[in-house]
C-alpha cells in the first residue's frame, strides 16, 4: 500500500505541474480521502488550494480532516468566506474541535464565525474538557432513543436524523426527561425486532459508559476489552453528552504506545510525526534526559575513581566493568519494560507486586547462574588461556573468575528486582511508569553492579589489592 | 475499572464458596462477558464448570470466547458432546479457529465432531492460511449482497440472514456468478436511500480490500488509516472469501506492539500474558539475549584490555568509561527507537533515509555540543576542582576534558546515525527493525566511543601516555 501511495503521489504531481486538473479531478474522486490527503502532501503550497479546489463538497470535508495541520491551515488561509463554511458545515464536532485547537488564534475565529450558532457551542464546550479526557475526543452527533419508542418510530427518527451522525451502528436510549442513559440498542437488533417491540424491550441494559472527564488511555483499553465500535460519554449525573467512536479510540492507543515507547527510550514525547518535527524540537525533546542520564553516569564515574587505586593494582579487573554494567542494564530493561507493558495492557496490577517479585526472584537465580557460569568460563578459556590477557598467576586468575561470576548473579538479581518493583511503584503513586524504564533502571543498575563488583573483589581477592 | 473488576472478583468468590449460585447466576447475567471471564479466572478449577453452566446459552458462548485457553481446556475437557455443541454452535468461524488452534490434539477433534459439517470446513480452511495472515484473523460471517438488487431486497435479505453475521454495518456486494467483490454498502446507506434504488446505484466502489496472504500487522494500519470498522479478505481472483473486524484488527495491534517493545528490550515474544507465563519460560525467552550481549561486551572488554597499560599510566581517564558509553548508548537508542516506532506506524520508510539522516546530523551535533560543553565544565569544576579528583597538573586536567568533551560529540554523532540507519536497513532487507533497537546499538555504540575516547585522548595527550 505504501509503494502505490508513492506511485500515486508522483502520478498527481506530475499531472499537477502539467496542469491537467480534469484528469486530476477523475483520478482523484476513486480515491480514499486519506489516499487523497497523503497525496496532497507532496502538491506545492502555491497550488494546493487550486487542486483542493477541485474536490466535490462532501470528499472535500472528508479529505480535510485526513490532512497534516500544516496544510489544513494553508488552505483555511487561502479559503473565501463561503468555501470554509461550506468544509466546517460537513465536520463532526470532534473534528472539528481537533482543527480548532491546532490553528492560530486568527484562523479560529475565522473558522468559529463559519459555524452555525449551535454547532460553535458544541465546538467550544468539547474545547473546555481537559485535554486526552473523554470530552475533548468525543463526539454529540449520536442517536438518541427513548425507552418507550416502538421499533418502527425507531427506525423512522434514524432515517429522518441518521445522515448527520457519526455513527447509526449502536445507537443510545435515554429517558425522555433529564436524558439519562438507561441502554443501548444496536441497529442490528432494531432490524431485526418486531415492528411493534419498544426499544425499552430490546435494548441491552448492561452498557460500558465514562464520564466526561475519563482519561482517554482507560478509553482505549476499554475499547479493547468489550469488543465496542462506540461508547457513550456521560456526566457526573449520567446525563448523556457524546460518544467516542473506534477510529478515535485506535488513534489514542497509537498514540499512547508512541508515547510509552517514547518515554522509556528517555525521550520527551512530541505529538507529531517525526519527518514533520523540527531539528530544534527533536534536540529538545532528547537534550534534557542525556544531560540528566549524564549526571548520574558521574556517579558510577566516582564510584570508580574512589577504587582507582585497587583497579591500578589490579588492571585486569577493569576490562570486565562494560560487560557487567550491560549485562546489569540489559537484565533490568527486559524486565521494566514487560511489567510497563503489562500494566499498559492492563495484565499487571499493582496488587500483582509479591506474584511479579516472586517470578522476577526465580527468572534471575536461573538467568544469572546461567551467565556467570559461561562468563567464568569463557573469561577463564578465551581471555586467560587462550589470548593471554590474565595475570600470569593461575590461582589469582580463578578468583577474577570466580569474582565475576559471583557479581553477575548479585547483579542480575539486583536489577531484576529494581526492574519488577520501580515501575509497579511509579504507578501506585501515580507516575507514569514508563519513565522507570531502561536508561533509568541502567543508571541505578550500573552504579549497583560497580558496588557489588568492587565489594566481592575485595572480599574474595583483598590479600592481592 | 480494574478495581471494579477486583472487587467483582471476591463478591463471586464468596459466592460460589457458599454455594450461592443463583444468585451467582443473577450476578452474572447483568455482567459482560469479557466481566464474567475475567471474574471466572479467579474461579478454583473445581467448581468453573459448574459455575459457567449457570450461564444462559448465549451469553455462555460469548463468555467462552473471552476466556484464557487454560479455562477454555478445561470446561471442554468438563463438556458433555451436547454442551460442547452448543457452545461451538454459537461460535463466529474465527473465534472457533482460534480456540481449535490452542487445543491439544485430542480435543480438536472432540470439537471438530460437534461443528456441523459446513461450519468444520470453515474452521479447517481457515486453519490452513499462515499465521498472522490475513485469512487466519479473517471470519467469513459477512453481509453479501448483489448489485442487481433493490434496496427493499437487501433490506429483507438482511434480516434474513443478519442474525448469523458478525457484523451488518457494513456489507459486500459482490458480482452473482464467481463472487468477485465489486463495492461495500454501509447499512446506513442502504436505510437511508431510496427503496427502488438499486445496491449497484448507491454502493461504494473505491473499497480497501486485503489478501488472504496479507500480514495482519498492515491488516491493522490499514485500519488504523481509513477508519474502518470491517475489511474484505479476497483471494488472488479477487473473490471475497471473508472479513477481518475492527476488534480483531485491535487485538493485532496490541500483539503487534507488544512485539515491537519485547524484541526492542531484547526478549523473544511469548504470546501469553507475564503472569501467565511460567517461570521457564520467561527464563527461555531472555537469556539467549543475554549470553549474546554479553559475548558482544567482551568486545568493549577486550579494547579496554588493549589500552589498559595507557589506563594505568593515567588512570583518571578510566573513570569517564561508563558516562561516555551510557551517553553514546542512550543517544543512539534515542534514534533507533524513534525510527523503529517510526517505520511501524507508516511514517518513515526506507526511500526517507537521507532525510532521516540529515535530520539525525543535525540534531546530533545539537546534542553533542551541548553535551560536550556541560561535561567538560563539569569535569573541570565539579570532578577536580571542587572534589580533587584530577591530576594534580592543571594543563592535563585541561587536556582530560577536552578529550571527553570531543570524544562526547563523536560518539553522539556516531551513535545517532547507526541508530537511524540500522533499523531502516533491517527493513529494506526484510528483518525486524525492532531487532535493531537499544541492546544492539548499545553494543556497537559501546565499542565505538571507546574507540573514539583511546583515538582521541592519543592524538591529544600522547605526551603523557
């Protein structure tokens, strides 16, 4: 799919520039509007407003909302009066409101006069919800039943009002008065009923509904969990106030893991795609956490300088200090980043902590004898015997050996446990856990790893330092 | 939710121990499936028959589906043929597939002989594509409609058959002889159009479709751009053979990811749950890892060893190893996973590569700049005037900073462009990018800046050495 975008990209360019703006018209009416959109991408800004201008009404809108914020601003720039009321009549309000809330404060009162009355007041009440909370990604184009409805007046409000929804697939049932959310009813259940049956009979009692002010990640998971295409959004009084449809829930948990994945590589999240973010913004959204990562290195670095000495009298202690700070690092990212994963997934709670520990405590006994022994062993073939690099003292190279094996299983114990507990800890007190992922975890690993290191050298090896 | 869930827990495990099922059963009924499986996972493995046997038929199916394949074992290994029937009667082809592909062999055919014959050569058909194919996620429960059709005639086949289907909102229209898709009709459309027209009149005609063969991770972008509720599956004649639903395409998504972030942390994917997953297991998917990075350290070793008689001559300069090799190593993952979540969101792809790069130079020298001049300060201030770690010899301290700040700005620089172009390359040569995330880096990072560090404090302060 990707290389026929590209292929279509460069066909439309090339009609474009050769002015052929018919057959640019019929090529791209067979289009998907987000075909269209990515195409669009790659047309110059001085005719982007000419080839968008060949669109009809309704693929217009629809291909509008598909495109970057950066050419939707260009074109309400270049849009006359009644062509940018014409593309705002066709949006849903959360669209709408999504436009809104990226353009400069110019644009969007341009963009707020094109609006009917009712339909700014929607607009401006999703833009007071707090951002990533169910209101702000909701929409109010939805169907409302009432309980005592028959199937068949049903089916007639959904034919006169369904054109201008964004969903008739589930639709939602609230009292007459206070509007209330009592069920749901999907279209296929009313096709199916009785004409007489009232959609207070058929309709499911047992729905999923969040509050306004729901964290738009719980939303996801939610989506996930029941299988839903839509879920009702209510207020404090479970009034009926929106719906957030599938494709919005889909964008959020993309959006979500990018963050999430992005936190844990220490880098700040941005919310556009990386080839449209500025070299400045990316250098912002790294320098700080190399910077801090950096600090704290110094703290392995002292911790080396204060055994400076042993290490002079030992040199050959110092080659194994990368291997043992990355095996340390690399033990405790596999396991911070499964347990983020897990409680992102909603597998792991924090309740699950003694289960998780207990796990990690057997994973590592198994991981870490498993290392030292073929790290003792190789150290000892390889590195002594075969290429030399020893001390020349045989009983002295068994106990570099053995003080190598010893740190890597107090090690990868160590960082194991840091890596199970850190994260189920941020959660509990309500820090995002992916911030205790591997640049974190390695920094405390590491300087644990030296401790341990220089600890049982000097335990096993203090009559030669 | 989840205390909610929690909470449900114990209410029906205190239920069922005192033996209260009806009101077990009352609970229940108001519950959702997924509810009831999630609640039923706490359940003694005793007493989960008795207790799903309190469920009505239908529910009980749906409540199957949700179910992990421990508990799905164990309630067929507790069915009667008659109950088994029932369940797997209820069952859409793709659910039932999945079940059968978990099952050991004995029960396979115990449930193969409950699916009446057409529905067995369904799931068997299905169980014949590759996984993660298109055509082992797809179910063949669609809506299909021809285009000769009324509107009145459709509506009426609908109701009809839609009992049966997976999901109506969308439907097929596919040509009467040789099944070739020719367009979608949303049930929308079909409601809100004229009843004399003809489904040929108002279908959509510029539909996604996907082949049996496609892998389910674009399966899943796929949906993700177009905001689709349900996708055709057709074969290499553009038959339509089945579709893949929009909870299906989630469940991909959330595997797909887990995936990424797994194989980014160095682990092998398990398909189960953390805490499902036994001990062994975990241990498995780990440790080949691990050995290999930790062969791969003794490499850094090994150059460590190779400069250790320059280390012992002016040991200061060993303390600044780690903080160079955790910078290189973070600033190189910093890139790799941005470029690696990048390609799996469709965002960047191999013909962007000298984009990328450029993009990566300038921000590396942003950040190794930057770097440079906060260590050097630093090292200057902090390290040997105020805590006396330095030489002793003011223009070598100099000189020492100057060789870590340098060598910083290289190693960032260096570590930046690996991180970008590995995992671009791994795409274009058909790996897993994701293979080629912090772990490998670090590895190649790690040799590199000490590399750099030994070249660079050579060429400065071979004076000294």
């Amino acid at each position: 799919m990707a290389e026929m975008t590209a292929m279509m990209q460069d066909t439309i360019t090339a009609l474009v520039e050769a002015r052929k703006y018919n057959t640019v018209r019929d090529v791209m009416v067979t289009m998907n509007p987000a075909d269209i959109a990515a195409v669009l991408e790659d047309v110059s800004p001085a005719v982007l407003p000419v080839v968008f201008r060949l669109l009809p009404k309704e693929l217009a809108a629809e291909t509008f909302v598909e495109m970057s914020s950066e050419n939707e601003e260009l074109l309400i720039r270049a849009f006359s009066d009644s062509e940018l009321k014409a593309v705002v009549e066709e949006l849903y309000a959360d669209d709408a409101a999504d436009i809104v809330e990226e353009m400069p404060a110019n644009l969007v009162s341009r963009i707020l006069q094109q609006a009917d009355p009712a339909f700014r007041k929607t607009i401006n009440e999703i833009l007071k919800y707090p951002e990533d909370s169910a209101g702000s990604i909701m929409t109010t184009e939805y169907v409302d039943l009432h309980p005592d409805m028959t199937v068949t007046a049903a089916m007639a409000h959904i034919r006169r009002t369904g054109v201008d929804k964004e969903t008739i697939n589930t639709c939602y049932v609230t009292e007459k008065k206070g509007r209330r959310l009592v069920g749901a009813v999907s279209i296929r259940t009313l096709l199916l009923a009785d004409e007489d049956a009232t959609v207070g009979d058929i309709m499911k009692t047992n729905i999923v509904s969040v509050s306004t002010l729901e964290d738009q990640e719980a939303i996801a998971q939610l989506f996930s969990k029941y299988d839903l295409i839509a879920m009702p959004v209510v207020d404090g009084e479970n009034r009926m106030v929106g719906i957030v449809t599938v494709d919005d829930a889909i964008d959020v948990m993309e959006e979500e893991v990018t963050e999430d994945i992005e936190v844990m590589a220490a880098i700040t999240p941005t919310d556009k795609p990386y080839l449209q973010t500025s070299v400045w913004r990316i250098w912002a959204s790294r320098i700080p956490w190399l910077l801090l990562m950096m600090v704290s290195a110094t703290f392995t670095g002292l911790i080396i300088s204060s055994f400076e000495s042993a290490l002079a009298v030992l040199p050959v202690l110092t080659a194994f200090i990368p291997m043992l700070m990355d095996t340390g690092g690399n033990s405790g990212s596999q396991t911070s980043v499964t347990i983020i994963r897990g409680i992102s997934l909603g597998d792991i709670e924090f309740r699950d902590i003694f289960r998780v520990m207990w796990k990690e405590f057997r994973v590592s006994m198994l991981c870490g004898v498993c290392l030292a022994v073929c790290t003792s062993a190789k150290i000892l073939l390889v590195d002594f015997l075969l290429l030399g690099n020893g001390t020349g003292n045989w009983p002295e190279n068994f106990l570099v050996a053995a003080v190598v094996g010893v740190t890597l299983i107090v090690t990868v114990f160590a960082a194991k446990l840091i890596g199970c507990t850190l994260p189920l800890l941020a959660k509990k007190i309500g820090f995002d856990p992916a911030v205790m992922a591997s640049p974190f975890i390695t920094t405390i690993v590491d300087a644990v790893s030296l401790l341990v290191y220089f600890a049982v050298a000097s335990a096993i090896m203090g009559s030669y330092m």
